[in-house]
C-alpha cells in the first residue's frame, strides 16, 4: 500500500517544560496517539486510478490497515472525527448513512462529533443510524431536548489509556442559515465559547483530565470574516484546551498551528483535509509529572 509520511519533525513543548526530545528517556514516559479524520464525506472506496489529483488514494480500507498498525505500535490510541461523516457519494443517497457508521464501528473509532451534513437525512435519519455505531457520539453545544436524539448525544466522554485521563468535547457549527430548520427540528445551538470554557473547566478541575481536546466542527478560520466563531477564535477565548482537532473547512494543514490561550498557555490546532484522504496523527509523551511534549504527522491514505 502507497502512502506518504508528511511532516515528521514538528516538536513543541506544551507545558513549559522547555526540554527535547532527544533529551528525553522515552521509555520512562507514557505515549498517548491520537488519529483523526474529519469531513470524510461518505467517502466509501479509493479515488479512481485515473483521478486527476488523488488516484488510488483513500478510502476505508487503506485507513484501516494504517490504523492497524500504529495500534500495534502503541495500544494507547485513539481515533477521533471531527464531522461531516455523511453526503458527498451514492452510498450516503442509498444507506442513508449505516455503511459510513458500520464502517467506523469495525475502525473502532473511538468518538466523532456531529457537522452539518450529519443532519442531511433530518436527525431522525440520524437517529436512525445510532444502533450502527458502536463509538461515542459527542455534542457539546446543540441541545437536543425535545427531540429524537434527547439524552442520546454525550456532552463529552472521558477515556483513561495507562492512567492518562483524556477529556474529548464536540462543538458544531450554527445550524441556521446552513441546514433546513425542517431537519435539524428543535436542535438549539448554544455558543461555543461558552460551552467550552465550561465544558473544559469541569473537565480539568473536577475530572482532573491531563489533556482536554476539542472536536470542532467550527471551521479552522475565515479570512474575510475575521470576528466569525472559528478554531483560531476558539483557541484564543478559551483557556483549558490542548488540542483542537477541526473539521468544516476542509483544511489541509502540514502541521498544526500553535496559538496562545486566554492564559497564556499553548494550543494545538489540526486538520485534516477531507474525504478520508489524509489521517492526522499527534502522539504526546508525558513525563513522570505529567508534563507534555508532542510530536505530529500527516498520513496520505
């Protein structure tokens, strides 16, 4: 199988700690990988051999056998998306979205969070793919009382990898003025800067999480509309997040960003792409304190 390592050098400390990696006992410390996806679009199989920009590239299969491995290399994975799982290929007009959920159920994805296209069959459509997922589905800022989906959304979800606490939240896009109200119903949108800044401190001062990440599907930034609710925003108006993991936009980004919070502190912003071409990877060690360091990679399917 083809596939292109980008970026393999990109090393930051996330904890002032001001140490390299080199100078590091990686076996004293504790790897957390985190793989994600966003945007994937119903994207089934490869691109077509004679795609003029991707040919042979994609698809499930090939993800899979990428994850595979990296699981095997170090079991304390996780595999994130940012949403918009469904429409963009006949198998979404067809199942209505059971192959894209039973797909990533046997990827054992771990968590995804909602986009606006994950509401193009309505969220009764929605809904009715639930039982063909077998990952947390997580929403932080749509309340779903009063309809279908009620208490079946997660707010966030804590997962525990070799005593490492590691908080995952969702924040989704406005739905007005981008999905029919026909579809998404009785769904309220709730701002995403406040959410999170609450969202994130239960997270770090009651769950005591030791990395908190964001899946956004918020959009990375918008250049003509600067002030918009955005990744690069998010970032910048909160101030307990370490990783933001971004979807909407469809951003090919070679490394991630790193922004300053509200406390000073760094955050990591990634994307990667869409249509299941590219797997992001971040993988943090974590010393003996706790303290982090991170190192990235973008994977071509």
């Amino acid at each position: 199988m083809n596939r292109k390592a980008f970026l393999k050098n990109s090393l930051f400390g996330t904890a002032g700690i001001g140490i390299a990696l080199n100078n590091l006992s990686c076996d004293s410390m504790k790897r957390i990988t985190i793989l994600h996806t966003n945007d994937i679009h119903s994207h089934i199989e490869p691109f077509s051999k004679d795609h003029s920009e991707f040919p042979n590239k994609g698809g499930f299969e090939r993800r899979s056998t990428i994850i595979n491995k990296i699981r095997k290399e170090n079991p304390n994975t996780l595999l994130l998306d940012a949403g918009d799982i469904f429409q963009g290929t006949p198998y979404f007009n067809f199942y209505g979205g059971e192959i894209e959920f039973k797909l990533m159920s046997m990827l054992k994805y771990d968590a995804v969070t909602i986009g606006n296209h994950d509401f193009d069959n309505g969220i009764d459509g929605l809904e009715k793919q639930l039982p063909n997922a077998k990952f947390d589905i997580i929403s932080s800022n749509y309340d779903f009382t009063n309809t279908v989906l009620g208490s079946k959304i997660n707010d966030y979800k804590i997962y525990n990898k070799s005593g490492i606490k590691i908080g995952v939240f969702g924040l989704g896009i406005e739905l007005e003025g981008l999905v029919s109200k026909e579809l998404y119903k009785e769904t309220k949108y709730l701002d995403p800067i406040e959410i999170a800044n609450d969202t994130t401190k239960k997270l770090k001062e009651t769950e005591n999480c030791d990395l908190v990440i964001c899946l956004s599907h918020l959009g990375y930034k918008y250049e003509k509309f600067p002030n918009r609710i955005c990744d690069v925003n998010l970032a910048k108006e909160t101030k307990d997040i370490d990783l933001i993991i971004g979807g909407h936009t469809h951003t090919f980004m070679n490394e991630p960003l790193i922004t300053y919070n509200k406390a000073g502190k760094k955050v990591l912003i990634n994307q990667a792409g869409c249509f299941g071409l590219y797997l992001g990877r971040i993988d943090f060690l974590f010393d003996s304190n706790n303290n982090k360091i991170f190192n990235s990679n973008l994977l071509m399917i």
